[in-house]
C-alpha cells in the first residue's frame, strides 16, 4: 500500500444513480489508486457487476437508485463478505435492521469518511 495512495489496488463497487455525485465518488477513488468498478446507477447493473468482478474489496452503495431501493444489493454484497457503506441523504431509520451495523456516509462522502466506514 502506497502512504499517498492508501487504497491502491483496491476494487470497489460504485453504485449511485446521480451522475455529477458517482462522479465525484469514482474520482476521489481513482486518486487514491482505487480500481472502480462503475459507477452503476441501477439494481440491475449492480447486481451483474458484484456478478462479473469475483474479486471485490468494498462498495459504496446508494440507498434509492431511480425508486428503487439497493437492499438487494446489499444483500448479494452481504452474502459473499464484502464490505460495504450507504452513501445517502437518507436517515438510519430507513435502513433494515439487518443492516444496523453498516455505516451511513451522508452524500457526497469524502475519501476519508469511505476509508472509516469502509475500514480500510
């Protein structure tokens, strides 16, 4: 691990369905040699990416994706052992409770807040 790159060689999922803001998400990473998998913006395409890419390190997660919510997600995430944060506007009362252990990142978070949440 590089000290001014902490998370290089990482592969992390970005799932967000507003653009200007996965943007932003996928370019913090990148700079911190992050290997990005999306941004995906849609339940679908979240799920065929945690599908495609068999190795993961983390993923960072929007609650509502165009109406939908990304628990399933969470879910498929959950069952292979990757780690994950919620990064939403959304409060904790919204999440399950089976998610009650999973960090809330207020959008848009910085690398910082991705790097505790995510702790890596």
């Amino acid at each position: 691990m590089n000290a001014a790159r902490p998370l290089s060689g990482r592969r992390i999922l970005v799932v967000e369905d507003e653009y200007f803001i996965a943007q932003q998400i996928a370019g913090s990473l990148t700079d911190a040699g992050v290997e990005v998998v999306g941004p995906v913006a849609t339940l679908e395409n979240a799920l065929l990416a945690i599908d495609r890419h068999a190795q993961l390190d983390a993923a960072v997660l929007d609650i509502n994706l165009r109406g939908e919510k990304v628990f399933p997600v969470a879910d498929a995430l959950a069952a292979r052992g990757i780690p994950f944060v919620f990064a939403t506007s959304y409060d904790q009362a919204v999440i399950p409770e089976r998610f009650a252990g999973v960090m809330r990142c207020d959008k848009p978070p910085s690398l910082t807040d991705l790097q505790g949440a995510l702790g890596l």
